[in-house]
C-alpha cells in the first residue's frame, strides 16, 4: 500500500531478509524502546527467527514501513490476532529509524493498516495498547479513531518507576452495533465519529500497488 498524506509518502510492503540487520541495528537502542514490550537489544539470529516466524504467520500481518526518500524500511507495523471469532484484531508499530519520528509516518501507516482492517479483513474492531508518556503514539491513534478505555496501573518499569499503559479500541462505524446492540456507550462515540473520518480519508490517500 503506498499512503500519500499533506506531509508524507509512505509504502507498507512485505519486509525482506535484507531488511532484518537494519532492523537489528535500530532495536538495541533504548530510546526506540522506551515504550514498547522489548527491553533487549536483539542479535541478527533472532530476529531473523522472528522474520521465519512472522512471514509464515496465519495469525496476522506485518508490513514494513518504507517512507518516499528512504532506501531502506525504517519500521514496520502489524495487525495481529486477525483469526480469531470476535470480529477483531489487534495492531502494533515500531519505527526504528529515530530520525522519521514526528514526520507523520505512524499517521499514514495507521490510515493504511486501518483500511485494510476495515475493508480487506472485514474486522468491525481492533485493540491497541499505549505507554501512559507515549504520547505520539497515542494521538497517532486516536486520529484514526481509537479511544482510551482504561488504564493499566504498574505495568512496566522504565527509568527507575513504574509507568501505566492505556488500553485502546477502535470499532468501525458501520459495525459497532455487532458488539453493542442496545446502543455505542458515549465513551466511544467520538472516537467512532474519527473513524469514520479516518477510513473516507484513507479510502482517498491509500493506493494499492
Ligand atoms: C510512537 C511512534 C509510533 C510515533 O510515530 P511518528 O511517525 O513519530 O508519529 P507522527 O509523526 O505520525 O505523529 C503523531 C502525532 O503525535 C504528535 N507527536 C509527535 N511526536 C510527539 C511527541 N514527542 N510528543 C507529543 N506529540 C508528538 C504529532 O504532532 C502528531 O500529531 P498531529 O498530527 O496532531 O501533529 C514512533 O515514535 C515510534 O515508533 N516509537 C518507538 C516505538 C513505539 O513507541 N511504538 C508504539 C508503541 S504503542
């Protein structure tokens, strides 16, 4: 998928073997994950087990995220959990690269992997998780429409204290009465409002190639 916004160009492709040392090279650094489940940095192996791993995965999909003006990927980003009954998925991304932070790339990847989401897996739902200080990431999502619904208290330990992670859903606007019959709770509602914002937009900006 190659997404087109006011501020960037990205394409979501399959990743390559070739991808996996840049990977490497990015994911021991602390900064990149700062909030995220990894504490680690990672050797070649394992990550190329992980890419084994991954590409042969029924459960879900990984696209690497390579911005126009870049010669490598500089992240990737994933929908997981996409067999299970509940109509719903779950969704990650990681961009490794720091120097593309704060130039739109999480926002246009999240208008792609939302679109495929919606319209390609047929999912009326999808969860997502976000560090309590992330607050790019959490804006990055609740721009295409995902709302925080709780809070985790004490669920990770970074620089020398505890922090919390929000707890997110996005439910797509023509599907939430799946879920809620008798009516979308308020908390949802502008979140839904977004969504369906979000998907007209990426049903404009998102080419598939
Ligand atoms: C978090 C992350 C995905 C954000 O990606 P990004 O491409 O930098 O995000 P964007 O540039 O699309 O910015 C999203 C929004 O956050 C804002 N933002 C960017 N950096 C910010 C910061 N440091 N603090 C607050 N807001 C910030 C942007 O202005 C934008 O809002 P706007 O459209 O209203 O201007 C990226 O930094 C990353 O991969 N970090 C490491 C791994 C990680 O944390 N993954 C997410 C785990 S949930």
């Amino acid at each position: 998928m190659q997404v087109t916004t006011k501020k960037i160009s990205v394409l979501l492709r399959p990743g390559t073997k070739e991808d996996i040392p840049e990977l490497v090279k990015h994911f021991s650094s602390m900064r990149v994950h700062m909030y995220t489940q990894g504490l680690f940095g990672q050797t070649l192996e394992n990550e190329l087990e992980w890419y084994d791993k991954t590409r042969s995965s029924q459960e879900g999909c990984t696209w690497f995220i390579q911005p126009q003006g870049s010669k490598v990927a500089i992240g990737v980003t994933s929908l997981h959990k996409i067999d299970t009954w509940d109509g719903g998925c779950s969704s990650g991304i990681i961009i490794w690269d720091t120097n593309w932070w704060g130039k739109g790339v999480a926002s246009a990847a999240h208008l792609a992997r939302t679109l495929f989401a919606a319209d390609f897996l047929n999912k009326y739902s999808i969860r997502s998780s976000v560090r309590e200080d992330n607050q790019a990431s959490r804006k990055a999502l609740e721009k295409v429409g995902y709302t925080v619904w709780g809070t985790e208290p004490v669920d990770a330990y970074r620089s020398g204290k505890w922090i919390k992670t929000h707890q997110l859903k996005w439910f797509r606007p023509d599907k939430h009465q799946f879920y809620f019959p008798d009516g979308l709770p308020e908390l949802f509602t502008p979140g839904v409002a977004r969504a369906k914002i979000a998907l007209q937009t990426a049903r404009q900006v998102v080419e598939f190639i």
